[in-house]
C-alpha cells in the first residue's frame, strides 16, 4: 500500500520535575516547555525553551530568543523576557542580571528595586542576601538595598536557621550571626575542612581527620560517629554513607533508625524518603525503614505535594501518589498515518495497544478504500452505459 505510510516514534512529553504550588513542568518532543495541573492536563503550552517551578505564584521561562522573564499559573507574561538570567522569587524578590552582566533584584511586578550594579548575588534568605562588588568583595545586603556588613571572608554563604557559612583565609571555615559576629570560629578545630548549611538545628562537618559529624549553634560536636559522608537533617533524620558505601538513616540522637545497607539513598518528603536497591532500582521507604513502595521503578523523584514522579523498567513516566497509585499517566507511543489528503495520529500508553489501534484503522482505511473504489467502478459503468445510448 503505497498509497499509506506509517510513522512511529515515542512521544516524551515529560520532565523530571515536582509539582509546586500546583503544577509541574513538562517538555514535548520538540523540546519545548510548559505545564500541567494535577489530572495530566495541559495547562500551559508547550511553548518556551526553558520553564522553571512556580513559587510565589510566578515562574521563570525563556523565550525563543534566548531571553528570561516571568509568567503567571494563567500562563499570562507578566514580567517580559527581557534579561539575561532570571532567578526564582523569594521572599518577595527575584535576581535578574542585565545584558551587561551586572546583577540586581526586581518585585513581582517587574520593578527594579535594587539596581544591576552587583558583580554577583544571591537569593535573599531571612531577610538578607549576600552580593559582590566590582572587587569581589563579599557583602550582606537587606531588601532595601542597605548594607548591612561587609565580610573580610574569601567566601561568605547564604544564612539559614541565623547562621551563614563562611571562608577564613587560610581556607577554614566557621559561620557568622546576622551581625557579622564569628559565632563558631573558622579555626575551629570540627570545622576546618567541609561544612553545610544548618538545618533542623544542627550542621554537618568534616573535621581535619576527615571524618563526618553534626554540630550544634554553638559549634559543640554532637553525633560522633565516623562516617564515610552525611547529609543534612529533613523532616527528623539525616542520609549518612558508612565504611561500606551503603546508605542509612540516623535521628539526632545518632542512631541509625534505618540500617546501612541501600546502595543510595535521598533525603525524606512528605514522611517518605527514595531508596536504591542492590539491583537498581528505586523505592520508598517510612522513617521506620518499612518499605512502602517497592524498589520497582528505574528512577524516582521525592515526594512533593503528595505527588511523585517515577520512570518505569520499560521506559514510561508517570505520577504517583504514597499508595503507589497512578495519579497521572503520559501517553508516549505515537504513530502518524498519512493518507495523503490527511494524517491520523494514535497515541497509547504501550506499544502492543498502539499496534492494535493501528492495525484497526488502517483495516478500516482500507474497507473505505474498497467501498470507494468499488463505487468508482459503478459510476463509470453508469457513466459508459448512459454514453452508449446515445450513439
């Protein structure tokens, strides 16, 4: 059949990105970005080159010239892409750097109220932020521009739970109050190599034997045990690496509520935390180590407003909820019939399904081609026998 010509492809309409404040984004095929609400429905046209979360009710996209504005949950532009790099909006403001590479803070109605004058600069967090000048040198900043105080750090960091990390010149690092006062001081012996920010009240460090810890707001140690690595604490506990490189759980007491024995591991959400089985694949875990859902998938994503995204063995995406329920599927296997004066497109979940659609219509194609030919064939006999008796 020529005449007929079949195109198949899979179709990934799909990122790996969570839902926030209600929608997530997606990409079709051409690579083009947009957005759904919680039932899979398109909400927002594929149609920008990037597109990032929404928070505070707006979201960065990029447009098809390569520059950065803000759209709105309608999808209404209601900040035009104008600049070079835009940021997220927190706590009220957002970064934007101009077309000479200078960096300031707008409002959620586009207005610039700190000028691009900054070399470089960072979110603002708890009230300030932490900027460069033309000189490098690091400075804390308020919402009002303000300088708050100038560091004599080589690196100074954003502040969480009212400490920030800093950079002493002979590479040791402590952190500073909302003053500028050293709190834990940067030769502090469990500080000197590697920190993290605080959360949950404690920070881990690495100190000069190279061994991973916590420590309090007042630089005492409190969980001693030697660890290969160990991340911060989420919702109760913490991920740490032991001798092995296997993956557990430990509380803020320091004792393993989850034993070492994943070959990864991810922080927890919404009471539910990604494991990585001896064999590959992921699952969820409680904070009792029950598995909840188990390590079926060949990637998973955190939980995020009670929904996650997961990719399956045979390469299909979807969202799931704690149950392991299908909230949201992808229909990712596309054919393209052309029939010359149109084109028919099957989508399906599977290929066995789109193979059963596409044997069907091209069977009806073909009946309706018989038919028509068929009745072709009978206007002509008509046609030649109305002709000859007119001779």
């Amino acid at each position: 059949m020529d005449y007929l010509k079949v195109e198949d492809y899979m179709e990934v309409t799909y990122r790996y990105l969570d839902f926030h404040e209600g929608l997530a984004v997606i990409r079709d095929k051409n690579h083009e970005y947009g957005y759904i609400d919680r039932t899979g429905k398109e909400v927002i046209t594929c149609e920008y080159k990037y597109a990032g979360d929404f928070h505070e009710g707006l979201a960065v996209v990029q447009d098809e010239c390569g520059q950065y504005g803000y759209i709105d949950k309608t999808g209404k532009k209601v900040i035009a892409c104008k600049y070079e790099y835009a940021g997220d909006f927190l706590e009220g403001l957002a970064i934007v750097r101009d077309e000479l590479g200078r960096h300031g803070y707008i409002d959620k109605t586009g207005e610039k109220v700190i000028a691009c004058k900054y070399k470089d600069a960072r979110d603002f967090h708890e009230g300030l932020a932490v900027v460069q000048d033309e000189h490098g040198k690091y400075i804390y900043i308020d919402k009002t521009d303000k300088e708050v105080f100038t560091c004599k750090y080589k690196y100074a960091g954003d502040f969480f739970e009212g400490l920030a990390i800093v950079r002493g010149e002979h590479d040791q690092h402590g952190y500073i109050d909302k003053t500028g006062k050293e709190v834990i001081a940067c030769k502090s012996k469990y500080v000197r190599n590697y920190v993290r920010n605080f959360h949950e009240g404690l920070a881990v460090v690495q100190d000069e034997r190279g061994q991973y810890g916590y420590i309090d707001k007042t630089g005492k140690k409190v969980i001693t045990r030697k660890y290969e690595d160990a991340r911060d604490f989420h919702e109760g506990l913490a991920v740490v690496i032991d001798e092995e490189y296997k993956y557990g759980y430990i509380d803020k007491t320091g004792k393993e509520v989850v034993a070492c024995k994943y070959k990864y591991a991810r922080d927890f959400h919404e009471g539910l935390a990604v494991v990585q089985d001896e064999h590959g694949l992921y699952g969820y875990i409680d904070k009792t180590g029950k598995e909840v859902v188990a390590c079926m998938y060949e990637d998973a994503r955190d939980f995020h407003e009670g929904l996650a995204s997961v990719k399956t063995t045979n390469g299909i995406f979807y969202y799931i909820n704690n149950k392991n329920d299908i909230m949201i599927e992808f229909p990712v296997y596309v054919s393209i019939i052309d029939i010359g004066i149109t084109s028919i497109i099957i989508k399906s979940k599977s290929k066995e399904d789109l193979a059963r659609k596409k044997l069907a219509i091209i069977e009806e194609i073909k009946k309706d081609l018989i038919s028509n030919i068929n009745e072709l064939k009978n206007t002509v006999k008509r046609e030649i026998k109305s002709y000859k008796k007119t001779l």
